[in-house]
C-alpha cells in the first residue's frame, strides 16, 4: 500500500527533483542515497544523476529513485545529458562543487528559472593555476545557487563570503545502520577481529581514509615510530586504497613499523568496534568525518587533528592535536593509552556528542523545508 503524503496532496502533482552528485566522494553519495530515500518515502520524486559506478555502489534505484547516468565531466556530452535529466524537474540539488558547476551549466539559459540547491559537503582543495579555477567556479556557483546549504559554519561563511545570497547551515546525517556498542555487552567479535588483524595482547589503532597525501598518514607513520618503544608495541592498521600504498609500504618494511595497510574494507563497523583508539590524522580540512563520526558512535576513543569542522564535530569528545605534529599524535597516543580512566571518560562523551547529531530523518525534514520554501504548489495538468 503506497503512503500518503503530505507533498503529493489531492489537486497538485508531487515535487519533482533531481539530485546531482559527481560519484568521487562517498560521504556525499551516502547522504544523496539516504536523503533519496527520505524524500521518496514522503512523496516526493526523485531523479539522482551521477556515474553508473555511483549507482552500482550505493543503488539510488533500491530506494526508489530513478538514476540518469551522468559522467564526471562538464565536457558538452555530459552537461546535455544534464539539460535533460533536468527538463521537468521543480527543483534541483546539486552536491559538491564540480556537480554543482556541471548544473550551472545545465541550467543556464533555461526560459523557466529552476530554483537551484547546493550542498558543500567540504572544501575542494588545489595549488598553483588550478586553484583560481576553484576559486572562480566557486563564484560562479554560489552566485547562481537560490541557497547554499554547508556541512560546517566555516564552509557557510565561505559561501557568504563569496558571494552566496542565501547561505545556511546543513543539518546531515551519518547515513547507514549502525549497530550501538553497549559498554557492559562488548562486542562478540571483537576477540576474532582482533585475532585476525594479529592484535591479541596489544592494543589495536586503526585509521580509515584512502590513501593519498592530504590524510596526513606520513605524519602517523612518524608517530607509529614512537610507538615501537612501547611495550606492547601497538599496532596500527589503516583500511583505505589509493595512490600512496607502494611508498607507505616501502617506508613501513624499511622502518619496521607497527603498521598494516588493510586495503579496502567493507566491515568498518566491526574493525572499529574492535579498536582501542580512533586516529584520524588529516592534513587539510574535514568537514563532517565520516570516521569521527562513526568513532564516537561506536564509543571508541579518537585522537584527530583540529583541522577543519573536526573540533565542531566533536566539541570535548575527542584528544585534538596540531596538524602535521608526529610528536604531539604521538604523545597523545601514548597518554591515552596509559589513562583508563580518561578513555572511558572520552567514551561517555563521545556517546553524547553523538546524540546530538542530525538524524536521518532530521535531516529530510530539514532539505524538504527547504524544498517547500522554494517551491510553489504545483497543479495537476
């Protein structure tokens, strides 16, 4: 039996939108599956354009939305495909600033003005020429989008400041089942996790990102070499993929770090549960870690670099120390590892940060008002 909903009323048509996403970045993709689907239960129609591989991952279609393939490129082939996707839509959301800009395109030159959203879920980062094209595309598309809407007040003061007309704070969701960690219930798995990744009797770190250079993982191999001095030795895993893997290997085997690159993984959840500190050592800013947050979900200790929207993210809920400071990571490591006390401690706290966080379902509401607010009732035809 199909829903009733309060945006498709008897005498007006439901709200037609269409999600933009540029496939590159899985924060961004799992907030777009997870708002489809929100908006979807509530009546709403929704079109998700992005790469096929972005819709093979996350399966925009399982939620009921429909997926245009759309490539990574604002070549002409990929803005007409677009213009089309776009035709009829009352509305359009664009994700991440390339997406957003592909969509400028798209929508430039239309008769009828379609009201335009744009989430910044971080900070596109580049050096040299390159980064006055961001910096230009940014222009183009905040001066374009009816409202921006920033993961973090630093991403929405940089949208005021250049040139946003409407610029608000997003409220967005951790997306995805998670299974709670009860302090008095430990985990069942967590003596197998620990078994197979050879971390019985010392303590386990473990890192997520893939591997490139702004996740800062050269800074955590120094401090991992502090690390070998402690008895147990603890042991670092990272679980990620990228262009860096060759050479961090290279310098874990010629160091003999306690350090292991796990590749990428689909049981993040159950590595974390079974993990006696968080790292996330990231060199340039994140906006809403996708790490941080599933840390203090999972009630796991972490120590990050205040980069970013990370201290807004945490508050008091986790150790912070400076960006690209092997010894101050190092030593906050070390503290926290020989403090209990403090680790629970940073437990309980991580547990209420969390529970301060947008819900999922919060987070629809607070889009579809959005939505609501630049839309006009719609007449059936």
């Amino acid at each position: 039996m199909t829903p009733v909903s309060s945006h498709s009323p008897h005498g007006q048509s439901p709200l037609r939108t269409v999600q933009v996403l540029g496939g590159g970045n899985a924060a961004s993709s799992a907030h777009v599956r997870s708002l489809a689907a929100g908006l979807v239960a509530r009546g709403v129609r929704v079109t998700v354009c992005a790469p096929f591989e972005a819709d093979r991952t996350y399966d925009f279609r399982g939620v009921g939305a429909d997926h245009v393939h759309v490539p990574r490129s604002s070549d002409p082939v990929s803005v007409a495909a677009l213009r089309a996707a776009c035709a009829h839509a009352d509305l359009v959301h664009a994700h991440g600033l390339h997406a957003s800009f592909r969509t400028v395109l798209a929508l430039s030159g239309r008769r009828v003005s379609t009201p335009l959203v744009v989430t910044w879920h971080d900070r596109a980062y580049a050096d040299g020429a390159r980064a006055h094209m961001l910096r230009a595309l940014e222009r183009r598309v905040v001066k374009a989008a009816t409202v921006v809407l920033g993961t973090t007040s630093a991403l929405v003061d940089r949208a005021r400041r250049t040139g946003a007309r409407d610029a608000r704070l997003a409220a967005v969701a951790l997306p995805g089942p998670r299974r709670p960690v009860e302090p008095d219930d430990p985990d069942r798995l967590r003596p197998k996790v620990r078994a197979e990744l050879g971390s019985i009797g010392r303590p386990l770190l473990m890192a997520v990102g893939s591997l490139e250079r702004h996740r800062g993982y050269d800074v955590l191999l120094d401090a991992a070499r502090a690390w070998n001095r402690l008895d147990p030795v603890p042991l670092v895993v990272i679980a990620g993929e990228g262009p860096l893997r060759g050479e961090l290997q290279e310098r874990i085997e010629r160091e003999g770090l306690p350090v292991r690159l796990l590749g990428r993984r689909e049981d993040i959840t159950d590595l974390l549960a079974a993990a006696d500190l968080a790292l996330l050592p990231s060199r340039r800013e994140e906006a809403r870690s996708v790490l941080a947050q599933e840390a203090l979900h999972a009630r796991v200790p972490l120590v990050a670099t205040g980069v970013g929207g990370v201290p807004e993210l945490v508050g008091d809920a986790a150790e912070l120390v400076p960006c690209g400071d092997a010894g101050a990571l190092a030593g906050s490591v070390v503290r926290l590892l020989g403090d209990p006390e403090r680790r629970e401690l940073l437990k309980e706290k991580g547990a209420r940060q969390a529970a301060t966080w947008p819900t999922e379902d919060e987070t629809v509401a607070q889009v579809l008002s959005v939505y609501d607010e630049l839309t006009q009732p719609r007449p059936l035809p």
